[in-house]
C-alpha cells in the first residue's frame, strides 16, 4: 500500500522567505510526527498530532514555525521568515496510534530537504 | 542534554562478519526502545524493538541487546551483508507518552 509522503522532496528558497511543506500518511493512521534533522544531528522531534486532539508543539525550536493538520489526515509544517539554520531535512512520520502504551512503530516519509541560501 | 547517543558515527565491516552497533542512554524512564535503518534520500524503517523487560529480542539476522544496569543497548546483525550499508539509528521511549528520543546514528558499511 501507499506509504507516507512528503512534498517537495527539495526546496531551496531564500533568507526571509515563507515555507510549506506537506505530508500525506499513511491512510488511517491518526498519529502524525514532524521531525528535523539537521547535519550530523539526530532526529529532532518538532510536533505531534493525535486524532482531533490538541498538537503538542513543545518541539517547535521558534514560533516562525507552525503545523497544521486538516481533517485528521495530510499535515502541513510552514515556516516563516526562514533562517540558514533552518536548513535541513525535514520528515513525517505516522503511526497507527497511540495504543499500546505509546510503542507503535513510526512509519517515515522520505522528507524534505529545506536549504536557506 | 543528549538523552540517546551513539558515539560511534561510522563502522566498517567485512561482509559475513558481525557488525555490532551501541547505543547508551541516561534517562531511566525508558522503557522501549527501537532500531531504526536508512538508506540516503529515504525516510527511517523500523528494523527491531526491544521492551525494557527483556534483555534480547532477535529476528532474523538481527539481534537487540538491553543492558537496563548500563543504560546500553546494542544491535547485532551477523551475517553482515552490503544491503546493511545505511545509517542505524536508535530511539527510545517511554511507554504512555508519544516522543521518541533518537540518536545521531552510526553510518554502516558492509564491506564485499
């Protein structure tokens, strides 16, 4: 079946400028991860959404950063006025849910690859 | 603070041999933890876990260790094999919450 996707797969823009970048998962899963990984850093957990329940935002590193996620399903991360340290890769990820005390295996889009100039 | 790390950023191995990869955590309300495998231009796949009340999960070619005393845990994968050669990463959690905590990966070449 379909995995999770992301768009653009590459996204070069300018200092200052405005970015979205959107993520489709996998049909039915109602678990939603943004991540970042930056160069030679780990993956950064940036956002979460469940269900129709309020995101946890607490990995958002500035609030030029924001997420959306429409109708339980495609997910948008926008960020505002970017900076050169915003330059990464950016995944999603999603899951089925949150069952299992919280152990279910992520599944990763191929992310996007964000570079400021 | 780097709750997950891995301190080894590349591994060299001879095909057939084992490749063993380390992970060492500080925070002790982990209590599940995963491999995770990445060929470039693609997102993570999920290759094995291992729940902190075990000490050895194995599949396949594939084989966590946990070691809870150390905070250590290792993956085995024996025999290597050239389609191993990607970048593994470990995450941990804790169970009821949602945030993985990954390291910054070790970078696997299987040599032919």
């Amino acid at each position: 079946g379909a995995g999770v996707s992301q768009s653009p797969s590459n996204k070069v823009t300018e200092k200052g400028k405005d970015v979205e970048l959107r993520c489709d998962p996998i049909s039915g899963h109602t678990a939603l991860y943004w991540y970042r990984q930056s160069l030679g850093q780990g993956l950064e957990f940036l956002i979460y959404f469940q269900g129709n329940s309020a995101p946890d935002k607490s990995g958002l590193p500035s609030d030029r950063f924001s997420a959306e996620r429409t109708g339980g399903s495609v997910s948008t991360l926008t960020i505002q006025r970017t900076q050169q340290e915003d330059s990464a890769v950016y995944l999603c990820a999603s899951s089925p849910s949150v069952g299992a005390g919280g152990r279910d295996e992520q599944y990763f889009g191929p992310g996007t690859r964000l570079t400021v100039t | 603070d780097q709750q997950v790390k891995q301190n080894s950023p590349s591994l060299s191995v001879q095909e057939g041999r084992i490749s063993i990869l380390n992970c060492d955590y500080t925070n002790s309300m982990f209590d599940y933890f995963l491999w995770y495998k990445k060929y470039p231009a693609e997102g993570p796949t999920f290759l094995i876990s291992i729940s902190s009340i075990k000490d050895k999960n194995e599949d396949g070619r594939f084989t966590v260790f946990l070691n809870k005393s150390a905070k250590h845990l290792s993956l085995h994968i024996v025999p290597s094999q050239p389609g191993d050669s990607a970048v593994y990463f470990c995450a941990a959690t804790t169970s009821g919450t949602y945030k993985y905590i990954f390291g910054t990966g070790t970078r696997l070449k299987v040599l032919a």
